[in-house]
C-alpha cells in the first residue's frame, strides 16, 4: 500500500511540474489566463480517461469524475494564478517609468 501511495504522489508531482512548465511558457498570462488553463487541462483529464469509459461501460459516477476533475484542477489554478502575478504590478510599473525616460 505505500508503494502505490509513493507512485499516486510521484505521478502527480510529474504532472503539476508539466503544468508548471506550460504557464511558464506563457508569455504574459493572467490569472484568469492560469485558472482557465487549469480548469482546461481538468476537463482535458476527464473527457481522456473518465468520459470515454463512460461511453462503454454506463455507470452513475460520471457527474462526481466531472466535479473532481474541473474543481481540483480551477483550485489548482487558483495558486499559481496568485504565485506567477504577484509582484507583476510593481515589475509593470518600473518598466513604464523605464520606458517614459527613453522616449523623453
């Protein structure tokens, strides 16, 4: 049992650095932009796994996979959403006093 419990956590582990990489590669995103991306990447996890063996084998837990997949995945957003933007505005601000000197 704790060798599944150690592979459930590094499989998740590779998972949200996969995610991580992929905000990063975002050029200037919002955190509506991260929760909507993570919210994408649930519903991405879902419609894969859960939905299509719905489709084959009928059973009554799809609505719960549904929630589990797009509320865990808009509450994982909401973290880096808040952790990437922070200090953004103060980088803002500096660059637009930067600029308004060159252009003066």
């Amino acid at each position: 049992m704790i060798m599944n419990m150690v592979r459930g956590f590094l499989v998740d582990l590779v998972i949200v650095l996969l995610f991580s990489w992929l905000l990063s590669k975002m050029a200037v995103p919002s955190f509506g932009t991260i929760v909507a991306s993570a919210v994408a990447v649930g519903i991405i996890s879902f419609l894969s796994q859960p939905y299509i063996e719905f489709i084959w084998y009928k059973s009554f837990d799809i609505w719960a996979y549904l929630l589990d997949a797009v509320l865990a995945w808009g509450l994982i957003g909401v973290w880096p959403g808040w952790w990437l933007r922070r200090g953004r505005l103060e980088m803002s601000a500096i660059k637009f006093e930067e600029r308004e000197k060159e252009l003066a």
